[in-house]
C-alpha cells in the first residue's frame, strides 16, 4: 500500500526543480489533505492539496517527477479552508480522483 504523504509546511519546502526525479506523494493523511491521481497518456499524473494554518500548498505533475508547487497564504484559517475546499472541487472536476489504499 502507498504510505502517506508528508504535508512539509511551506517555508521547508525544497527548492526543487518541477522535472527532478522524485517519488508521486502517498495517501494523505487526515485533515485538510487529499491526494489526487489521473491518468493522462502512457503517464499517471497527482496532485497533492493540503492547507497549513492559513497557507494552501498545492504540488501536482506528471507521476516520477517532482512537480510544480504553488503556495497561497490567505488572511485568516477560514479563507484558508474555504480555498482548499474549492481547489479539491476544481481538481475533481478536471478527473483527478483520490488517492486511496
């Protein structure tokens, strides 16, 4: 089974190129966090949402590659949530679907 995703806060996010080699993001774990996956060629893709505090942290990109991560901070823990409520939909909506054992 995958193992679960870790949800690094933004500020110790790596400095890392979206081509680099790297694992696709395991189950998320409880809380604000879901892991997506669709296929798309010969090729699955992900994409990891998850909310810190107030920021919103969304990493997705072609599966074996690290992707490319977007951080978003939002004024209050409400904004936050209501954000990664709707990007979950907006993922969803573009035939990602969870990542599940």
């Amino acid at each position: 089974a995958p193992k679960i995703a870790e949800l690094v806060p933004p500020r110790a996010l790596p400095k890392t190129k979206a081509d680099a080699s790297a694992p696709p993001p395991g189950l998320a774990p409880r809380g604000d966090a879901r892991s997506f996956r669709r296929s798309k060629g010969d090729t699955g893709e992900f994409c990891l949402v998850y909310r810190i505090h107030r920021q919103l942290v969304v990493r997705r990109g072609p599966v074996g590659k690290y992707g490319e991560v977007e951080v978003v901070d939002y004024p209050s823990e409400s904004s936050a949530a209501h954000a990664y409520a709707q990007k979950c939909s907006e993922i969803t909506g573009e035939g990602f679907f969870d990542l599940r054992e």
